[in-house]
C-alpha cells in the first residue's frame, strides 16, 4: 500500500529537515505533502531546497491553522493510507511500519499513535504533565461520550484508509482537527484501533504551538459533534 504523509507547517524552521529526512528514511512506498502555513521564519527558503519528485509542497499565503492545512493537503494526496506528521521532532516516524501495520493486514481502517500506552509521556516535565492531564480528560470524554476505548484522543499520529479520512467532510481550520476527525470516525462506528508509541515532548518556550483555549475548542467540538444531525 502507498502511504501520504501530511506535514502541516508552520515556522518550524529549527526541526522542518530534519523532520522531512527521517520521513524519508522509512522503508514504505511513500509520497510527502507539506503544506506551509503561512510561514515567517524562513521554513520556506527549506522548503525550497527540497527537489525531490515524492514530496510536494504547499504555501498558504497566511496562517490558516493545522486542520485547514490538512485540508488542503487531503485532495493532492494519492496514497491508500494517510499519516499526519507535525513538522516537530515530537514524534519519530521510525513507528509509522508499526502504525500502518494493523491497516495493511486489513484489522482495522483506522490507527492512532498512544502516547499513554508506551507510559513515559507524562514524566517528562511538569508543563508536559499539564499537557498529559489535558489529553487525558479528552480521551476520557472521547470514551464517555461515544463508548469508545482510546487511551489518546489528542496525538498527532492518527492513519486513516485514504477513502474514509476524505469522506468526513472536515469543518476543522486549527487544532479541532483532533476531536473533529475523531468524533466523525466513532459516529460512523468505526474501532479506533491504537499502538504504543514515544514522544519526545517540547514546551512551549521550545515551540509548542497548543495553548490551553484550544482544550477549551475540543471539548465543545467533542460535545457538538455528539450531538449535531
């Protein structure tokens, strides 16, 4: 199966090349979809420089926000599976053979990267451990509100079956992403089927990007989609 990485990205001028070399590394049939949001701090003179024919780049003339980035990346994509890749080194896509695995034996049309399960995410600092007990009490009402099982509702590391991520009909232009796309997958009563993966977490003096309104957006959009005809 051929496999679309989708990197929304914005000012990450400090992680963007190294994070598109390890991407490329992995041993998959792959293409690369970056989309530049709207970048200030010379991301895109990086950008510039990779010439490669599996890798294709976007520029959104402003900041749009990761779910629009998404967005705009989902019609270019060819591939049978999707994977979202932030443009961080929060995450190692030496695990994308493991997350695509349950996808390509046919178990399941949809994987999502835990954090929780591989147990060292919480016990890096304690503004990481603020961010874990935010992800936490979004998964628990993730599972409250739809009867699912998932560990980690936030994680950036969520694949799809190209076919069922492009038919949700996303709304989301910022961080909602995350809940929107997984209230719409549960509603359809689709398993979300998770693998243990690590985390190299930053802070937000390092450039995280996530502040607490946005946990504020995903309950509602949580609980809006629970409920909306």
């Amino acid at each position: 199966m051929r496999l679309s990485v989708i990197i929304p990205t914005f000012n990450e001028l400090g992680t963007i090349e190294e994070v598109i070399n390890r991407v490329q590394q992995v041993s998959a049939q792959k293409e690369i979809i970056i989309v530049d949001d709207g970048s200030t701090d010379g991301t895109k003179k990086i950008l510039k420089s990779f010439n490669m024919d599996n890798i294709t780049v976007i520029y959104h003339n402003r900041n749009m926000g990761k779910g629009q980035a998404i967005r705009t990346a989902l019609p270019v994509t060819t591939g049978d599976i999707i994977i979202i890749q932030d443009a961080d080194l929060e995450y190692n896509p030496e695990e994308y053979l493991k997350l695509i695995e349950p996808i390509e034996k046919g178990k399941t049309e949809v994987v999502y990267g835990s954090r929780i399960l591989d147990g060292k995410f919480k016990s890096v600092s304690f503004q990481n451990f603020i961010f874990y007990l935010g992800g936490k009490s979004l998964s628990m009402l993730t599972n409250f509100l739809y009867r699912a099982n998932i560990t980690d509702e936030p994680t950036c590391y969520k694949v799809f079956k190209s076919d069922i991520l492009k038919s949700l009909n996303l709304k989301c232009k910022g961080f909602e992403f995350c809940p929107e796309v997984t209230a719409k997958i549960l509603r359809q009563g689709i398993k979300i089927h998770e693998v243990p993966i690590s985390c190299n977490p930053r802070t937000i003096k390092e450039g995280k990007k996530i502040r607490l309104k946005d946990w504020f957006v995903a309950i509602w959009i949580l609980i809006k989609y629970r409920f909306k005809k």
